[in-house]
C-alpha cells in the first residue's frame, strides 16, 4: 500500500469547495469524490467560510483601533541620543 503525500490546499480551492458544499446541489460523498478530498475535511472548511462570511462585508460598528504607525527614524534618533547619554 502506497502512503499518499501530504497536500497543501490554495485557499481559492478550499473556498471553491466550502461554496459547493454550501449551495447543497451535490452530497458531501458527491463533493468528496468530485474533488478528491474526505468528507470531513468538506465539512471543516465549509463551517469556517460559514463563521468567517460575516467579515467579508466588514465589522458590526466594533472596529479595533489601528496601531500607530512606527517611524524608525525618530526611533533610530532616539536610540542614537540615549547611547551618548550612556556613554557620556
């Protein structure tokens, strides 16, 4: 018996098959076999597009603040001025 490698997914592809699952114009087994993909994996990646789908069209007034953006050259001033201090 060969052992099968290990297969990596794009995410357009797991996309293209959680979608397939979703419509429900095949059964899992259909799916499975179109494909070449278990049962249970279909069934993973079309109950994460169904909790991620939410985020597609944007957050519900709960958004995070943005981190502030980092200027490296303030930073590198800033460390230059703290080794002379140090050194002086």
């Amino acid at each position: 018996m060969t052992k099968r490698i290990r297969r990596n997914h794009s995410p357009a592809f797991k996309a293209k098959v959680a979608l397939a699952a979703v419509k429900g114009e095949k059964t899992l087994a259909e799916l499975a076999q179109q494909f070449d993909v278990h049962p249970n994996q279909i069934t993973t990646w079309r109950s994460q597009l169904m909790e991620g789908a939410a985020g597609v069209f944007g957050s519900d007034g709960h958004s995070e603040p943005a981190e502030p953006a980092i200027d490296v050259k303030t930073l590198h001033a800033k460390i230059g001025e703290l080794t002379l201090v140090n050194d002086y």
